[in-house]
C-alpha cells in the first residue's frame, strides 16, 4: 500500500449537468485528495493525443468528439492506492454494468457519456498527469 496520485477527468456530460460539485464529493467522501484541478475545453489534439491508446477502436472518433463537445474538469487525486481505489469509485465503463453507488452508476448516460475519466495503472497515471499538471500544480 502506497499514496499514489491518479489523473481523473470529469466528462461533458457532467459539466453539461453542472454536477462537478457532487462528484468531486464522492472522491472526497472516499477519502480522496483533489490536490490540483482545472476546468478546459480539450483540443482535438489534446483529446486525440490524450486518448491515443484507442485510435484504432471503432469508437475513438466519437469519444474524440464527445470528449470535446464540452468543457471538462481535469484533476489529480492523491491518497491511499489512489489509482485502483478511484477506479473503484468510478465503476465499470458501461454505467449499465456499474455497481450501485459508484459514480457511473449513478451519473453516467452511456457507455461513452460515462462522467469520468480515470487512470488505469501508475504508468498511465504518470503520463496522465503530467498531460496536464507540472510539478508546482501539485498540492498535497
Ligand atoms: P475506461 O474509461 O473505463 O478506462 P476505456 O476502455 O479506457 O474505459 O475507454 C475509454 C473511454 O472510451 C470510455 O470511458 C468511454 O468514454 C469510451 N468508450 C469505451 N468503450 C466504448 C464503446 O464501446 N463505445 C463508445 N465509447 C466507448
Ligand atoms: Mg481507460
């Protein structure tokens, strides 16, 4: 067990609904820390870049379009195996397989328009990261 930092984003379908608020509450009632957070509209670079793992998935056109369709908020959580545990708040992709009380249960519209982003092991939380924070935006 170790604290860890993970990159979440909270997606256009949420900050349509201006829901970031009840959001970042599920982190921080997990014990999560939003040590650095920012709200932007994503680039078609910076979404084609960002999601380059998937560009050659049927669906990574789509996601590039919804991803920005609409601002997003970009945040680094901090706490305890940080990167699984918001995966586990998050719940699965698809808001219809997610278990009760996760965030995509919960909030999520679509398999696509599912309200958060979260990174998916320490490498990927690494890049993730410093995508979009340097060092001094960091604080813990
Ligand atoms: P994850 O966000 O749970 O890690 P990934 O497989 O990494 O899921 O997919 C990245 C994002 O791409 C998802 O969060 C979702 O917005 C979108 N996505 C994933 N699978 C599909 C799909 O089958 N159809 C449409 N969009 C999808
Ligand atoms: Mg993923």
């Amino acid at each position: 067990m170790a604290i860890e930092r993970t990159l979440s984003i909270i997606k256009p379908d949420a900050t349509r609904r201006n829901i970031t608020g009840k959001i970042n509450a599920r982190f921080e009632e997990a014990g999560l820390k939003i040590i650095a957070q920012r709200r932007i509209r994503l680039s078609r670079t910076q979404a084609e870049q960002f999601y380059e793992v998937h560009s050659e998935r049927p669906f990574f056109n789509d996601l590039c379009d919804f991803m920005t369709s609409g601002p997003v908020v970009v945040q680094v959580l901090e706490g305890e195996s940080a990167i699984a545990h918001n995966r586990q708040i998050m719940g699965n992709t698809n808001p219809a397989n997610a278990d009760a009380g996760t965030i995509r249960k919960d909030f999520g519209e679509s398999i696509e328009a599912n309200s958060v982003h979260g990174s998916d092991s320490p490498e990927n939380a690494r890049r993730e990261v410093y995508f979009f924070f340097c060092d001094c935006d960091l604080v813990g």
